[in-house]
C-alpha cells in the first residue's frame, strides 16, 4: 500500500513513516523541511513542497493516488501561536484546505488528521471525552478547531472520510529506528528536561507552581510516539472499513505533574535536575488528562508502550545517542 504522510520529516512523522515502512508499505513524505529533518528519514520518496503553495502542491500530487493520507504538516507550538497568530492560521488551516482540495482532484478518499487536546481549552471535568465543550485558549488550538470544522463540511462529499486525532503530549523515542523528538529551540517537557541534564544540569523553567493541581504545578497525559503511530493505522483501517468519519482523543489516561515528570527523569538517569519556578505561561490549563475509551474500543488500541518510565527511558536513550553523535 502506498501512503502520504505530510510532515513526515517531523517527530510524530517520521515515526509514522518508520512504522509503515516496517509493514512493508510505501510511505511518501510531504514536508516543507522549516522544522523537519531529513536524517530522520530512510529510503522513502520525499516532496519537497510546502503545503501553502497551492501551484506547486497541484503539480506535484497530479494524478498521485493514496491509500489513505497521514497529516502531521502543522506549526504546534503553543507559545508562539500568540506572537504569530496569522502565520498558524494561514499554515495550519489554509495548508490543510489546499491538501484536501488536491486530494479530492486526485480522487484520494481517507485522511487521518493529527489534531490535538488543545481544542477543549480549559476542561470543564477531571477526565476529557470527545464530547468535551471546544474552546480553545490559544491561536494554535483554534486553528486545530476550525481544521476539524472544516474536515466536517467536506464530509458531505461521499467520497471523502477523515478521523481527526486529538493528542494530548506525545513523548518517547523509538530506539531501534534510531528516531526521537529534535527541536532547534525545544518546549515539550520531557526533552527540556534531558537536555538540561545533557547540558551539565542547566537549570529549567517551570511555568507557574500555584496550580490547583497536588503540587501546584500542571498535569499533564503522556502518550509514547509510537502507540500513537500505530492508532493512526489502526484509525485508516477502521475508515477503509466503515466508510465514515470519526474522532478520537489518544492519551494514556493518567496525568502527570510537571515535578513528577522530573522525578521520574531523575531515576531514570540518575541525575539530578535543577530548576526554578516562572510564572505561569499564556493559555496553560491546570490539569489536561483524557478519557479513551472510544479509542480503545472502536479501533482495538491500547497504549502498551506509554508507562511513563518507558516513555523517559526511550527518550534518555534517544537524546543521549545525539549527545554521543556531536
């Protein structure tokens, strides 16, 4: 089978294309490379376009049939979608419109699309459903909504299905690919974290301790890369099956405060992990943990890989391999 993955020079990307390629499928890779790194990819086709360009995104997927199209191509930085709002619209819903519209010339029907947790915006109950009240805080969750809107209007066409996947903190590296999370200029937690240690125990941030939260700072749900990688198969079978379109929340259903975060980075590495607290960041929610059960149930999934030790031990291995590589 053959597969397009859009941002597939990315963290969650080139896993999706990593695990595709281990069932023998042919993954493609879409991506603009402003974030993406091509050492992350192995022997795959690679377009290089960006998914604002309408002319050349037309030229290039002319007459490209798909079994399904993976759509990881976003600017996701919660922070910067404040300073920058226009550009994470613009990139974010004009790119995905314009993918759509190629795929629906070309006669591509199933598109699975990486969304996120950041459409509910502060949680009005302990554990979030799908059914959940969307009012995202931030630009960059927003733009996630009106992707989802959109996908829904297109669903009138018969011939197009989707699944919008809301994430809520990827995490985790797989290790016999030699794939983990690389940013220029990191914000997730967990890599933040291991690169201090990594960088002679630089001192980090944490964002507010005055949280309603057990010990004041924010809760999060992790989920490791690679179960995430596999519901997003698991979702394009259940759409080639069904012929309709769903939505998800994958998460590991148990949160996470940012000091226990540490802690559980401390005994992995046996380091120990400097930090100083910073008043709360713009659009963060006390506490982000996810009900999946639907996930579970409709498309057989389990995350078997996100025990927390396992996600930070993953990662530590990961980023401990760049360090060697330097």
């Amino acid at each position: 089978m053959n597969f397009l993955v859009t941002g597939g020079a990315g963290y969650i990307g080139s896993h999706m294309v990593s695990f595709l390629q281990n069932l023998n499928f042919n993954p493609v890779v879409l991506d603009n490379f402003s974030t993406g790194r091509k050492r992350l990819l192995k022997n795959c086709e690679i377009l290089n376009v960006d998914l604002k360009d309408k002319e050349k995104l037309s030229y290039i997927l002319k007459d490209r049939k798909f079994d399904a199209v993976f759509h990881f191509a976003a600017k996701s930085i919660v922070s910067e979608s404040y300073i920058m709002p226009d550009s994470y619209f613009n990139n974010n819903l004009d790119g995905t419109m314009n993918l759509v519209e190629e795929m629906k010339k070309n006669k591509n029907e199933i598109l699975v699309f990486s969304s996120s947790a950041a459409v509910y915006g502060n949680p009005q109950a302990k554990i979030i459903k799908e059914e959940h009240p969307k009012s995202p805080i931030s630009p960059y969750g927003k733009s996630k909504l009106l992707c989802e809107e959109f996908l829904a209007s297109e669903q009138s066409n018969e011939n197009f299905n989707y699944c919008s996947l809301r994430y809520f903190n990827a995490a985790g590296a797989d290790n016999l690919a030699g794939i983990g999370e690389y940013r220029n200029k990191e914000s997730h937690l967990i890599p933040l974290v291991l690169n201090s240690i990594i960088k002679n125990n630089e001192s980090i941030d944490i964002y507010g301790n005055d949280y309603d939260t057990s010990d004041g700072t924010c809760v999060r749900d992790f989920i490791h890369v690679c179960d995430l990688v596999e519901a997003h198969f698991n979702v394009f079978k259940k759409i080639r099956n069904d012929k309709k379109s769903f939505t998800f929340n994958l998460a590991n259903e148990k949160g996470y405060s940012v000091l226990e975060i540490i802690k559980v980075c401390e005994k992995i590495t046996k380091k120990k992990v400097k930090y100083s607290f910073n008043k709360r960041r713009q659009g963060d929610p006390a506490t982000l943990v996810a009900d999946c059960q639907k996930a579970r149930k409709e498309i057989f999934w389990s995350p078997s890989k996100s025990n927390i030790e396992n996600i930070v031990g993953t990662a530590w291995k990961w980023h401990a391999s760049l360090k060697l590589k330097k």
